[in-house]
C-alpha cells in the first residue's frame, strides 16, 4: 500500500464566521457545503464534544478542506501537522506565508508551468519530535523508500511530505479537541498506483501518527 494523494485535510477554529471569511478572501477556496458534525464522525475523529459542531467544507484542488468549530480547543504546540503549501496559477504568493484562524501555517508554492488554474495541496510539514520514529511510521505506510535521514517524502501525485523538528509533544487535549490541522486524509494506491477502494481494501480507518498527527486512510 502506498499513500497519496492527499484527499481532505480537518481543521478546528475557535469561530467558523471567521475562518469561513478568511478561507473565501483570503485563500480564495469555494464553499460546497455547511452543516453539524454527526456523531459517528465525531467519535471516529476521536473527539466526542464534536458531536453536533458547525461545519464547513471547501473544494481545494481534487480533495476537501473541512473547518470544524470548537470554542473550547485548546492551541496545538509542540508536534503534529503544522503547515500546508498550496501550488497554481490561482494562489496569490506571499513569500512568509500566511497563519489562519486554529494557528495553521499556510505557505504558498511557485506554480509549475503545466499548473491548472484551481488551487492544489502542494505539500504538509509535520514537527515531529523523534525524526527516527517518524520516518520508520512513514516508511510502513508505503511513503518513504530512502534512508532515515531524508526530510522529505513523496506522495502519490507528486505531494510532498515535509518533517519538521521540534522540542515537544502536546500533551492531552479536553473535549474540545486542539486548534490547528487535527487530521489529514490520505487515498490509498496499490504498489502500481491503482486507486484502492472498499471494495479492494475495507480497512479505512483514522490512525495516530507517530508524533499525535492525525492520519485517515480513506
């Protein structure tokens, strides 16, 4: 099994108007749908007091960007997803980036020249605490084929994995869950890149990573 590419990535703020606002301005993403979390769905991303929680999910090249709103999150810190890079002719480039409503790191990539016209994921950093723990995680997934040393892997589609370092791991989150990027969904590619579906592989499922990153193989 081989991960990529990137299908959805969950992110909680503390006040979904003004994530909202700041993706459709900002960002420049559409708006294909607004709503409350479903209990399965909140008990399958590991945070019960999501239950019911105001939604809303964005078209971001060929996956979906969700914004669940939770008042009581708690900032992230320390390991775990960190930042997103966008890529295409409709990013706007800002050379530092840009952080958004749960503390997320938004960075932008120089467009490719056979780049489409809609927005894409280019890539996503995770700090991580034990680089050596994170690469062999990766590695069993199918990602990473090449030394522990490496800093990047490949996705299916060409996405980058990036990993970051960093001092800490979070510690317990309440009901509210953490602020920030809580969990990336990833399709799943055979070893010659054919698509695996439920049908081929009932085993979806949301999984920890090995610094507390949220992963969801779909």
């Amino acid at each position: 099994m081989r991960l990529g590419p990137i299908a959805g990535v969950t992110i909680v703020v503390p006040d979904l108007g003004a994530a909202m606002e700041f993706y459709c301005a900002r960002l420049r993403l559409v708006l294909i749908e607004r709503g409350q979390i479903p209990a399965a769905r909140a008990l399958a991303l590991g945070v019960k007091g999501w239950v019911g929680a105001s939604f809303a999910s964005f078209a971001i090249g060929g996956a979906i960007l969700q914004l669940i709103e939770s008042a009581h999150a708690l900032a992230r810190g320390g390991s775990g997803w960190t930042a997103l890079s966008l890529a295409g002719s409709a990013v706007r480039i800002e050379p530092e980036g840009c952080f958004g409503p749960g503390g997320e790191h938004w960075q932008f990539a120089t467009a490719r020249q056979d780049s489409a016209a809609t927005t894409e994921i280019h890539s996503l950093t995770v700090a991580v605490v034990d680089s050596i723990a994170a690469h062999a995680f990766y590695r069993g997934l199918g990602l990473l084929d090449a030394s522990p040393d490496v800093a990047i892997g490949r996705l299916q589609g060409g996405q980058l994995l990036r990993f970051e370092p960093t001092p800490s791991v979070p510690g317990d989150a309440p009901d509210g869950g953490r602020l920030g990027i809580h969990l990336v969904s990833f399709a799943r590619s055979d070893a010659s890149g054919r698509r695996l579906r439920g049908m081929d592989d009932p085993t979806a499922r949301v999984l920890g990573g090995a610094q507390g990153e949220g992963l969801e193989l779909v």
